[in-house]
C-alpha cells in the first residue's frame, strides 16, 4: 500500500522560529521545508482521502471538498480575496 503524508505544519526552530510540513502518520520522519507543501500530495485532515495541496499558509492541510463543506464556497472566495489583498498569498 503507497503511503501517503500527512502533513502538519510544525516548529522545529531552538532559538528562531523554523515552520516544516512534517507527516504526522507514526513510523513516519518526513518532512519538508514550508515552502514545498504546494502541488505535494496528503492526506486530507477530515476525510483522511489524498490530496494535491494548493496553498500555504495552512496547518493542517483539507481538500477542497472538506474546505468548502466547511466554509462554503462563496466564503472561501472571499476569504481568498482577502489573503491576495493583504499579500499574504499570490
Ligand atoms: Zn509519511
Ligand atoms: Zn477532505
């Protein structure tokens, strides 16, 4: 069976703050730096289902389908246009 990671996004810094993706599955080192999570595949935190992840910035990657359950679509959207207007995404 293939595995696949499920990432949280985790400080691993001593004195600075230093955020990585580690897989949260046991038995499972793997990490990576922050910066590489988007178009990696993981596990979806509610539906457990893999996934491709789109953006940063998120502690703990959901699908689109969990996403927009969750928060809508038309939310999302908006939420969307808010991060781009504040830089925090592109
Ligand atoms: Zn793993
Ligand atoms: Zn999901």
């Amino acid at each position: 069976m293939k595995h696949y990671h499920k990432y949280r996004k985790v400080d691993i810094g001593n004195d600075k703050t230093y955020y990585v993706y580690r897989c949260m599955l046991p038995d499972c080192k793997h990490y990576i730096s922050e910066k590489l999570i988007v178009s990696r595949t993981s596990l979806c935190w509610l539906c457990d289902l893999p996934f491709v992840v789109t953006k940063g910035k998120i502690h703990k990657p959901i699908c689109e389908l969990c996403h927009n359950k969750k928060f809508g679509k038309t939310e999302d959207q908006k939420v969307e246009e808010i991060l781009k207007a504040i830089g925090v995404i592109k």
